[in-house]
C-alpha cells in the first residue's frame, strides 16, 4: 500500500444546480475518506444492514462538541471521542487548519518533500515515487530507497498513517530523514516546499498504445484523462494505471469514467438508507480498448471508477485485488470551526456489488510484472501496444 504525504480531506464542489460531489481520502495511507452528494435520492432500495451498523449519529457529535465548549473545553477532542466509541471505522474529526489544507491538497498543492512511501512485504518502509523537481528529488532519493527514520523516530513498527505525520511535520519547515540503498545508510535534511500534485501523466508505449497514470483525482484530472483519451491516436489502446491511487474528487472520478463511457451507471450509493446514483456523461470513447491497472493501493474514488469501467464491459483489469474503500463519509462543521466526517453508507458498482471491506478482484491477477502483463492483454485486444 502506497501513498503521497498529504492528506487531502473533503472539498465542496458545485456542479450543476446543487451538485456537492466529494469522494475523498487520505491520500497517502490505508485510510481513505469519502463524502459524497446531497442530491435527490435515486431508485429507492432498502437500507442496507451494514449501512445501518457503521452510521453515526451526527447531531451527537456536534452536541458533545458545543457541551464541552461551554465548559471551556475542547470542541474538537469531545467530538472524537464520541467518533471513536461509535466504531465508525473511517470516522475522523479535523481542525480548522487541518481541513483549510486538505482542501489546498484537493486543488492539486500539498506541502512536503516530494515523495510517495509505501510499506514492503517484509514490513519495511521504502520510498515508492519520488516527484521530480521536488526537495526528495534535488537531494537524491530514489523509488525503492529505504526510510529507516524520520526526525530520529524509527519507522517499521509504525503504521503508514504515522509516517505520513512525521513527513508533514505540522509547522516544522525541515524534516530529517535517515534512509538506507543496497547497504549503505546515510541522513538527509530537507526543507519543506509548496508543491503541486502530478495527477495525471500520458507517455506513449512502444507500439502506439497510451498509459494513462492517475496518480489521484484531485481538481481537474478528470478533464486531464478525457483530453489524453480524445488525444490518443485512432485505434491505439490505453493502459489506464490507477495502481497506488488512492481516491479523491468524486466528480473528477466520474469524468475519468465518462471518457471511455457513453453515459449510463458509473455507482450506486446509499445516504442513511436512500440509495442513489452517480452517471457518466455521454459522449465517451466506446471503441478504443482499454486495460486497467490495479492493486492493493487502488482506493476509494480510483475503485469507483475500477467497477464501473469492469461492470460495464469496457476494461479488462489487471493486477491485485484493490484496498475495499467503499463506505461514504459526509463532512459536517462543528461549532468551533472543525470538522467531522462520519460514514453514512457504502456505494456499490454497477452490478451491485459492494466494495467496501472486499476491494474488486482484477480479471487478471498479476504481482511482478503486471505492466508487462496488462501491455501484452492490450496487444491482444488490438490495442497495438
């Protein structure tokens, strides 16, 4: 599981009349955040049990909330505390800043190094992706390099969440990192910087195929994979890679989905026991073949868009069975200016099927290799890659 070190967190966006589509996450852990549409409820079905077992009570939190500032207390520490008896797995209350900088991330700039850290089989932290032109980048530090310390904490009995603290270092504008390659360990100091999110690359495969990377859904991706899908030559393939994607944006998810669609069911989802849905746009490319690449850091919205292109019949996927993000989280302001996010329900894919704790099972499972794998399904779907 693989992540950058920020955590974008939810974005109102209006589209349409009163469109608030956010489908967030943690971007750089196994955490992921979704909050979803205050629409009219679509095709009305039954609250589901598991909906109903993780839903928390909203007016609760923010009751705490205000009960302990009257008592001079903290607003935001009541509130979490009654997030975390609920058992709301994916539950989470932020501060004011907090969410002020989720929002910057989702607009595509975070605060950081420049690096993506993931956890090995062996338990081991390595970097997974370094963003070029960043401070990780000027100092040196390569994809596979080993994280051994940050700021002189030791990092393998940690959860990812923590490393992902411990890189941002809140206010700190240096970050101290102990990493070791083939054997040799050396410390670098590094200075935080303003950085802007790659969230999409296009590069162009031997033989005339097209990978389409999708780093995140963060403002204005979706448009990105649409252009790079109406750019592609006639008749190449596209690899769509959403490997270590760990969500973002609902709405640019679902522009994403629109470019290889020609409308119709993208997901289902349910608020507090209304189901309703989200659609593409008309108007896609339904010709061009498409493989998509997956794994166990395909998160959230990236797993939204997994389903609705596998359902559909319009990609073959390739890789290992995705993370199992699948529970929508809605955002609620509390009287101190921070922020709850509590589940309210779980979306499915087209053919119904539930994400949430199972994550989606490639049609093709592949480990090493599996971009090699997924070039060779596209040739044979004559996608001249």
């Amino acid at each position: 599981m693989s992540g950058l070190e920020f955590r974008p967190k939810p974005r109102r966006i209006r589209r349409g009349a009163a469109l608030t589509l956010v489908f967030v996450s943690v971007l750089a852990t196994a955490a992921a955040t979704n909050a979803l549409p205050r629409e009219e409820a679509e095709e009305p079905r039954p609250r589901t049990a598991q909906a109903a077992a993780t839903t928390v009570d909203r007016e609760a939190v923010a009751r705490a909330a205000a009960e302990a500032m009257a008592d001079g207390k903290s607003g935001a520490k009541a509130a979490e505390e009654v997030v975390s008896r609920s058992g709301d797995r994916w539950g989470a209350v932020y501060d004011k800043s907090e969410y002020e900088e989720f929002e910057q991330a989702l607009d595509g700039e975070y605060t950081g190094v420049g690096l993506w850290a993931r956890r090995t089989g062996d338990q081991r932290v390595e970097v997974a992706r370094v963003q070029p032109g960043g401070p990780a980048d000027k100092a040196g530090i390569r994809k596979g390099d080993r994280l051994r310390r940050i700021d002189g904490k030791d990092l393998d009995a940690r959860p990812v969440t923590e490393v992902v603290a411990l890189l941002r270092g809140g206010d700190r504008t240096k970050v101290v990192l102990d990493l070791e390659r083939e054997g040799r360990a050396w410390t670098e100091t590094l200075r935080r910087a303003r950085l802007s999110t790659e969230a999409v690359t296009v590069q162009r495969l031997e033989g005339g195929a097209v990978m389409i990377k999708v780093a995140s859904f963060t403002k204005g991706s979706g448009v990105q994979v649409r252009d790079a899908v109406r750019d592609a030559p006639a008749g190449a393939g596209v690899l769509l890679d959403l490997r270590g994607n760990p969500g973002g944006l609902v709405a640019e998810a679902v522009t994403a989905a629109s470019a290889f669609l020609d409308g119709g069911l993208v997901a289902t989802y349910d608020v507090r026991g209304e189901q309703r849905a989200l659609y593409a746009d008309q108007g896609g490319d339904t010709h061009r073949p498409v493989v998509a690449l997956v794994d166990a850091g395909t998160m959230s919205a990236a797993e939204l868009v997994t389903g609705a292109l596998k359902d559909r019949g319009r990609a073959i996927t390739v890789g290992s069975r995705t993370f199992g993000k699948g529970s929508v989280q809605m955002p609620s302001r509390l009287p101190d200016g921070s922020v709850a996010e509590l589940t309210v329900g779980h979306y499915r894919t087209p053919a119904g099927h539930s994400v949430d704790g199972r994550g989606i099972a490639p049609d093709l499972a592949a480990g090493e290799g599996a971009e090699e794998r997924a070039q060779t399904v596209l040739s044979g779907l004559g996608g001249g890659a």
